[in-house]
C-alpha cells in the first residue's frame, strides 16, 4: 500500500473504531429513513449524548445524512457498507472457530 493508502485506511478506521459508529451504519443499511429514536432504538444501548455525537462525525465524513424523514446513508455510506457486507458471514465462522476453542 501507498503512504496516501495507508494514510486513507487509518483515517476511515480512525473514524469507524469510535464507540457504536459501525453500528449506526449497519442499522441505516436497508435504506430507510430512521428518526432519531428509531436509530438509537436499533442501536441498542446508545444514550442520545453519544448517539449525537456520532451522527454529527459521520455525517461530517459524508456517511450519514438526515432526510425529511430522518437519518439515511449518503450513497457514500451506502457504499461502504455494500463493501464490508462479507462480514457477517466472516463473522459466523469466526465465532464458530472461536466457540470450537473454548470446548
């Protein structure tokens, strides 16, 4: 990878390791419009001084944006989260492996 990749990589990932951003993306993943209350809802957990934050970060990152609505990915958002959708099933094996480990 390039300096300016690299630089890029831990920029975004600067960004998606502060607490619940990831999870605010993947609750905006279906394309509909959420209110406040129905994201912090999906969320789980999430009290609304740290739900604002991170809706305020992502949509300075251009990830996020609030519609008439509510809150909807930007295509940008929509993009990234098109590309971290082999997750989930990296994510079943690994807790399987994992689960393996501990018997």
């Amino acid at each position: 990878m390039s300096a300016k990749e690299d630089l890029a990589v831990a920029q975004l990932l600067g960004l998606l390791e502060s607490r619940y951003a990831i999870r605010v993306l993947w609750a905006l993943r279906d394309g509909h419009a959420q209110t406040f209350r129905l994201l912090q809802d999906s969320v789980g957990g999430i009290t609304p001084n740290t739900l604002n934050t991170r809706i305020k970060e992502l949509r300075q990152a251009t990830l996020v944006t609030h519609g008439k609505d509510g809150y909807l990915l930007t295509p940008q958002g929509a993009d990234l989260l098109k590309r971290w959708s082999e997750v989930p099933a990296f994510a079943v094996k690994w807790a399987a492996s994992q689960a393996k480990k501990s018997t």
